[in-house]
C-alpha cells in the first residue's frame, strides 16, 4: 500500500447487462401508497431487469495500476467492501485512497441492481441466510457455540457486531448463476482492462464471466471462492495472474475441506495451463483468526495493503 494516500477525483454509477421483459395477461388491483392516496396498479408493461449496479470511484492521484473491480459474496451486496460491522473504513475506501480505481458491484438481484416480483421469471423462490449458518459458514465459530457467541480461539472478526453483519443479508435466488455471470460480463466489456476482487460465490461468478474476457481481466484476486473452472474455459486463463487467500480454521467443516481440496485442484491446472498463481493461506503466513470475512476481520486494513501491493507488481508484469 503507497505511504501517502489520495483523495476521490469523482465518483458515480452506472447500470450493466440485463434484459427487456415484457409482462403480459396479469390482473390489475387498487393499491393506497399512503392512507390519502391510491390508484388502480397494472403489472402488466415493459421491463428491464437482470442488471448489474456498479458505483466507481476515480482517485486525485492513480498509481498506475489497473482499475479495481469489487464482486460480493453470496448473499450479500457490494455494501460489505464499504465498512466493516464496526465501522472501519472498507477496502474500496482503502483502495481508492492507495490510487486505484475502484468499481463496486451489486450484481443481478443484489442491493441497487433491482429485482423482479414475479415468480415465474426466477425459478424457485429466494433464500436468505440466517446469522446461525452465517456464524458457521463463515468460520466465525464452530456451529454448536452459536447460541453462547464463543468465537474459534484467536478470532479476527468482530463477534461484538454480528447483528450489522445480519442486518446486511438480503435474498438470493439458486436459479440465476447465468443471468449474474452475463451481468457481470458486462460490467467488465464497460469497465476495460481490470483486475477483479471477488469474494466467496463471487469467485465462481467472477471467473466465469472473465474466461470469456481474459484480455479484459488481467488480474484476479479470489478470496475463498467456492466455484471453479475446468476444460477449455480454465486454459483460456493461462495469461491471467492469480492470487487466492485464505483464512483460518479450514478444517473446522466438511465443507471447507472438499472446497480446499478442490481450490487446490484448481490452482494445479491453472498453473499447467500456464498461468501465474500466488496461494496466501494466512494462517501459514504466520497470521491466526482469520475469518471467511477477511475484509471485515480486524487485520483487514494489512490484508488490504498487501493485495494492493501484489496488483501493483501483477499491472507492472502485464
């Protein structure tokens, strides 16, 4: 990370992907906004949904390196690289303030990307995740010690604020895997040349979209993904560089341990293929606690430092 941080030059937004959808043969009804005002509501009419949101952010002073495109989590929003649960600065403040340019991702469904009421479009209905699996899932501790908040010995995450975590979990539909990958795509045709800094399902998403892209996507940060490549797809990676971090306590499920063994698969083929793979397991790095949530964890400010370090010398490669 650069000594002397910039300030934004602008920032704004902008819609990417989706499609027109035409709804037709649905009942109208009265409807009251307020307890003064109501209105007869026809669905029926012209749509545009399965779009990704995208909020930049262009730094006083660039560094040189590649614009930074942020992808969520499963489940989550482009929200959770603003601030952590107990307030910290995020890594998109942290990256544009160190130079980059920053692009934050709310992809199909997700926080300002909208979404559609009728059930018929997105097959099956949405999930949302409890802060039960959250606790789970995301390694904060183990499973039965929930109900007593009794975090893994050493843990980064800040237990304190579990509840902001929550309040950010918002639903996700199992059936739209093809509409986020076509959404994010076209985030990266609007963005140009990047590197991607995705999180979780991001990473599957993220990957898919850029195997399709890879003279777009130079560089790609994978924190913890739980999607792959295989095939003609994964060797159309071979000029991307790669960096995949890890936190702690990965054997703490059945999950996680069929996830590492096929991340590790992953990276051998990768790396036959001929790309160029970097692997951070921070624990082995001498770096204890930390949680799924590595932007969130206590330490994220140094992780934060040393990713925008290894994109400075992957921009300098490219």
């Amino acid at each position: 990370m650069r000594d002397a941080m910039t300030g934004i030059a602008r920032f704004g937004s902008f819609y990417a992907g989706g499609r027109r959808l035409v709804v037709e043969g649905r009942p109208t009804r009265t409807i009251s906004f307020t307890d003064t005002a109501s209105m007869t509501y026809d669905p029926n009419g012209l749509y545009h949904i399965e779009q990704a949101y995208v909020q930049y952010f262009v730094p006083e002073q660039p560094n040189g390196g590649l614009p930074v495109v942020f992808l969520h989590g499963g489940g989550m929003t482009g929200a959770m690289w603003e601030q952590t649960p107990d307030g910290r600065a995020g890594w998109a403040q942290h990256f544009v303030k160190a130079g980059f340019t920053v692009n934050v991702v709310d992809n199909v469904e997700r926080g300002r990307a909208g979404w559609t009421p009728f059930e018929d479009v997105w097959p099956g209905p949405p999930i949302v995740r409890n802060t039960q699996e959250a606790w789970g899932l995301f390694r904060i501790g183990a499973a039965e010690c929930f109900p007593q908040r009794q975090p893994f010995a050493g843990q980064r995450f800040p237990v304190d604020c579990l509840d902001e975590l929550a309040m950010g979990a918002v639903p996700r539909w199992l059936s739209n895997n093809p509409a986020a990958i076509q959404a994010f795509g076209a985030v990266l045709d609007r963005v140009g040349p990047c590197a991607v800094v995705s999180h979780s399902h991001g990473g599957y998403i993220a990957l898919q979209a850029a195997s399709t892209r890879p003279d777009i996507v130079r560089a790609m940060v994978l924190l913890e993904p739980s999607g792959f490549l295989s095939g003609d797809a994964l060797r159309a990676m071979d000029g991307t560089e790669f960096l995949f971090v890890y936190g702690d306590n990965l054997d703490a499920t059945p999950l996680w341990c069929d996830l590492m063994r096929e991340a590790a698969a992953f990276r051998h083929e990768l790396e036959r293929a001929g790309a160029r793979v970097d692997w951070w397991e921070m624990a082995r790095r001498g770096v204890r606690g930390n949680s799924h949530l590595l932007m969130m964890d206590d330490n994220s400010d140094a992780i934060a430092g040393d990713i925008a370090t290894w994109l400075l010398r992957a921009a300098k490669a490219d």
